[in-house]
C-alpha cells in the first residue's frame, strides 16, 4: 500500500522534503514503519521524534490502514 507521510520542524530539515510516499506491506505496524524510515532515511538515525495517526501520537503496535493520515512530529515545547 502506498501511504503519505508528513514531516514537520528539524525532521523536515534533516530528509530534504515535508512529505513523503512510502509503499509499505499490508497490516504494518508503526514500530514497522519507523523501522523502514529509519532504512529509507539515515538522516534520522538519532532522532526523536513521535509518531502521529489521524492527528493522534500512537504507540508502536498501531495498525498503519492505507487511509490513515501519517505524520512524523519533533519534541515540541508548549506551554
């Protein structure tokens, strides 16, 4: 299945490009997708960063389906 995935701040930065197409097995999981991104993209070796489904942060055992909205979120300060 091909998914959009969307980088934000230092993430961003650090591949060259705010989204990205990835092609990804069915039934993947977001410890799965992490695993190909960090792959695909060395650059964000030694980063932090979140994972957002449907603008929720899940954890690494979420199913990715192919109509989720995807995207990478750095550690952000608030307040």
């Amino acid at each position: 299945m091909d998914i959009t995935i969307k980088f934000f701040g230092l993430l961003t930065e650090a591949i060259q490009q705010e989204q990205i197409i990835l092609t990804l097995k069915e039934h993947c999981t977001a410890q799965d997708l992490t695993n190909t991104l960090l792959r695909t993209f060395p650059a964000l070796e030694g980063k932090e960063f979140k994972l957002a489904v449907n603008k929720n942060i899940v954890t690494e055992n979420v199913v990715i389906l192919p109509t989720d909205e995807l995207a990478l979120l750095p550690p952000f300060a608030g307040g």
